[in-house]
C-alpha cells in the first residue's frame, strides 16, 4: 500500500468567521445536506484505524473546514491518544491543520508543538487589506487576532506557513503584501487564487480575480522574491517551489501543477469521503470511511472517473510553449462546462504571460541550485 494523505473536516463547515469570498460556504450550499456538525469520536477512531490499515511508509493528517479548531482541542487531544494505539508499525506520522487563527492560545500553540504540528495560517496581507473580507460575524476586522497568534506560534515555536487568498483587492498591492510579509519574518507563503461560485462565469464578483489582476500579482512578487533569492534572503512561495521542482526534474507536489486531478481522501465530519476540497459535493461521494476501508473507496468506479475526467485533451494547450510547466492547471478554473467539457483555464492568458516574463530566471535559479 502507498502512504496516505487525508484531508479532514472535523468541524465539517462550520467557523468563527464570515470571509466574504469562502468558497466552502458555497460548497456547502451545493449539496443536500449543507452541515455535517462535529465529527463524533467513533468516527475519528474508525478514520485513524483504517488509515493504518491502509497506509504504508507514512500518513498525513490534515485537518482543515470550516474552520477545523472549532472541533475543540480535546477533540485534538483525543487524536493524538488514537494515533498512538493504532500505529502499531511505527510508520511517520504527518499532522498538518489549517485555521484562521482566531480561538488559538497558549494552550493550543503549546499542543501543536509538542505534536509537531505543522499550520497553516490564513492571513490576507497587511491590517487594511486582510480586514477588506476576513471579518467576525458583527462586520469587524480580523487582523489583530491573527498578528497575535504569529507571535505565540513564534513564542512556543510552532511551524506555521502564511496562507493568502489572492482576491481582487489584494492582486493591487502584491509588492505590499509581499514586503509585509518579508519584515513580519514570515519565510513560507502559499498564495491561493479566488474562486467564484460553481456553475457561475467567473469575474463576477467584487473579490473576484480576474486572469489580467492575477498575471501583475504574480509578475509583482515573483520580481521581489527572485531579489530575495539571488541576494540569499530566500523565501519560500509554494508555487514557485513547484515551478523549479518542475524545472529539476521532480514530481511537484501541488496537485495543481502535474496535469491531472487524484483523489485526496477529503473526510467530512460523518465520515463521507470526497476526491477534492473543490469537489465535496453529493455527485463526487465516494464511500464512507465508517463502513469502508481506504483501498476500497479509492477503486470505486466514481474515484476513477474524477481522475480520468480532469486529464487534459485540449490540443491548444498541449502544444502550448509553457506545456510541460504548467500542465493545464486546476480543474477548478476549468468552470463551467460549455456543452459537457471542460473549457480552457481561466487563468491561462496569466500563466502565459508569467512564464514569458519569468521562465529564464526560474531556469537561471535552477541552474544554481544543481
């Protein structure tokens, strides 16, 4: 068997906050049953006894929602007591969660440490850009909250990475949020382009990226970090991190950039199992992990199809110069289908012209690196 990576939502959508561009608000609101509640514990020890049934070598657990603290921290506590009676074959243990920082404290910064714990922390630029959407329930801004829950995660020396969605507003000042996150310390950044709603033409929106805002945020930052790089102050940009393993002859690890969609094993809070955080919706179920065994959801016939579905048959992209790197993409930017297929990426006239722009330098870095 493979190692296993699991994405968790032990809190299913449920969160703290009323980010106005959330696109598992919209997920949610796309399938029959909208909110799953909070995992129960039969649920979570049959989810981390068959993954170790299943896993060999090594197994992630990600947890991520909603906002997936909101499951409490005994609910953690509870997880890490599991993990320890079935991993019985000692394989290495990956624990990951993504949140929004906000009910974090020391009690929950000295627990990630000590489980090692790697965060990811939503955190949308400076004050006035992240509080443009990131807000409580009353309309607030959530900034200061989540400055203070980088400083304990520093303090009790949690890993953390930065976790920005590229909304409208924030592509204007990439050089800004850029160089904020530079003086903050931060050394690992994943920027996340915005989604529209399923089913709806893209653009629509006031946070809605357009492919023309996206292609200047990323030109902005690339420019910035390759000054860094070559200077060597690196920063970490996951997409760019993928870009050189690409380039070097490695396998990226964003599922976005190798040319197809796989079945990542998303766990809603009763146990339901969906190939993709985009896609946990009633026509992409693949099993229950309560009932079923990894091995079995991953064979079923519906997991097949959402991998063969997403392989790219467009000819103008495959004969595209920048092909080999950018693989076509997400298929979630493929959206909507036109006539039963999916239509070229949204973002691909920004992806062309950031390769133009940067491809001899990502080749110059790879070249240093060997």
């Amino acid at each position: 068997m493979p190692p296993l990576t699991t994405l968790i939502k032990p809190a299913s959508g449920n969160c703290n906050l009323r980010c106005k561009y959330c696109f598992y608000y919209d997920v949610m609101n796309s399938r029959e049953i909208k909110n799953y509640g909070i995992m129960s514990e039969e649920t979570l020890e049959q989810l981390v006894k068959k993954a170790f049934e299943f896993a060999e070598g090594q197994v992630t657990f990600a947890f991520q929602g909603g906002e997936p603290t909101m499951a409490s921290l005994d609910f953690f506590k509870k997880f890490i007591v599991l993990v320890k009676k079935y991993n019985t074959n000692n394989i290495k243990v990956n624990n990951a969660l993504q949140t929004n920082g906000i009910v974090i404290d020391e009690e929950w910064a000295r627990f990630f440490h000590d489980n090692d714990f790697l965060i990811g922390l939503s955190m949308d630029g400076y004050k006035d850009i992240h509080n443009y959407y990131r807000i409580y329930p009353n309309g607030e801004g959530t900034f200061n909250k989540v400055l203070k829950t980088t400083k304990l995660f520093d303090k009790y020396d949690v890993q953390y990475n930065i976790l920005c969605v590229v909304n409208k507003h924030i592509a204007k000042h990439g050089r800004k949020v850029y160089n904020f996150y530079k003086k903050q310390g931060f050394k690992f950044l994943q920027f996340i382009p915005c989604l529209d709603e399923i089913g709806e033409e893209p653009g629509r929106n006031p946070y809605s990226l357009t492919p023309k805002d996206y292609e200047i945020f990323l030109k902005n930052i690339f420019d910035l970090w390759y000054e860094d790089f070559v200077s060597g102050n690196g920063i970490s940009i996951r997409m760019f991190d993928n870009i050189l393993q690409i380039i070097m002859g490695y396998e990226p690890e964003s599922c976005d950039m190798r040319g197809h969609c796989s079945v990542s094993s998303v766990i809603e809070a009763d146990g339901s199992i969906y190939p993709c955080d985009f896609y946990v919706l009633d026509e992409w179920k693949l099993g229950n992990v309560v009932n079923e065994g990894f091995d079995e959801i991953f064979k079923s016939e519906r997991a097949m199809n959402f991998i063969k579905e997403s392989i790219n048959t467009d000819s103008e992209c495959q004969n595209c110069e920048f092909y080999r790197i950018c693989r076509g993409g997400c298929k979630r930017h493929k959206e909507p289908k036109i006539d039963g297929k999916y239509t070229k990426n949204y973002f691909c006239n920004a992806y062309k012209e950031f390769y133009k722009y940067t491809l001899p330098r990502f080749l110059e870095i790879a070249r240093n690196i060997r």
